[in-house]
C-alpha cells in the first residue's frame, strides 16, 4: 500500500509546478513522478479508453517512458496496446483535441477496439491496480531522495 501521506507533499509541489508553468518546467524526477501520479488514478477513475480522453496523454510518450524508468514495464507494454487499439500504427496524437477527432472516426460497431481496451483494464487490475503504480512510483523517488 503506497504510503499516501509521503507521496501527497510531493504531488502537491509536482502538480501546482506543473499547471503553473508546464511539463518540461519541472526537473526530470519530478517530471517522472508527475507522469506516474496522474498515470494510475486515471485508469482507475475509467480505463485505458477514458485515459486517452484526458488532457494527460498530450504526455503519451513521456508517460511511457516513465513507467518504464520506474520498472513498470508491464503498465508501459498495456499503455502502448491501449494506443495502438484506438490510433492504429499512427502515434498517438500530442492534443486532447486531435485525439477526440480520432477517436470520433472510429467505427460505430467499435466491439473488437472495446474488447481490446477492456482487456488492457483487466490486466491492469491483475497488476495491482493504482497502488501497485503508486507503490513502484514510492519506491522510485525515495531511491533518488
């Protein structure tokens, strides 16, 4: 169980910088951090295909090499499968905007692209969920600290 009253400071100081002043405002830890902070609540809160409908994948690349620099290779691999179930071979695109456009082309009769983020959802919550997440993300930063 991650230790929320560490981490809560930490997330607080990473996010206000963050909103305040961008992504690549913060040193590369925190940026890290802040990627897997919003990473594993926000599959929580709705699956992989609401992940997508979230102003934090504009950070889609730099959240999967986040998971991976935190060792959670496994979350990274379910990441990238989510990516390629709605968007195909092309990348991801860097805007909510553009990625809703996408998305809105799909075909009405989505049930093999739903069945795919479904599964990605499933193995995520056989993976630990969000605190397996906020655990590697503990362990992580208090290895830097």
């Amino acid at each position: 169980m991650p230790d929320i009253k560490f981490l809560q400071p930490i997330a607080n100081r990473v996010v206000d910088t963050y909103f305040r002043e961008g992504l690549d405002a913060l040193p590369p830890d925190d940026r890290v951090f802040f990627l897997i902070w919003c990473y594993g609540p926000c599959i929580d809160n709705g699956g992989h295909a609401s992940l997508f409908d979230n102003s934090q994948m504009d950070n889609y690349e730099a959240t999967v090499v986040a998971l991976r620099e935190v060792g959670l290779f496994r979350h990274a691999e379910l990441l990238v499968s989510a990516a390629r179930a709605l968007f195909g071979d092309t990348p991801v695109p860097r805007t909510l905007d553009e990625r809703n456009e996408v998305i809105d082309q799909l075909a009405a009769d989505s049930s093999e692209i739903d069945a795919a983020l479904e599964s990605c959802d499933r193995q995520f919550s056989t993976l630990g969920a969000a605190d397996a997440v906020l655990d590697a993300l503990e362990i992580w930063y208090l290895a830097r600290a």
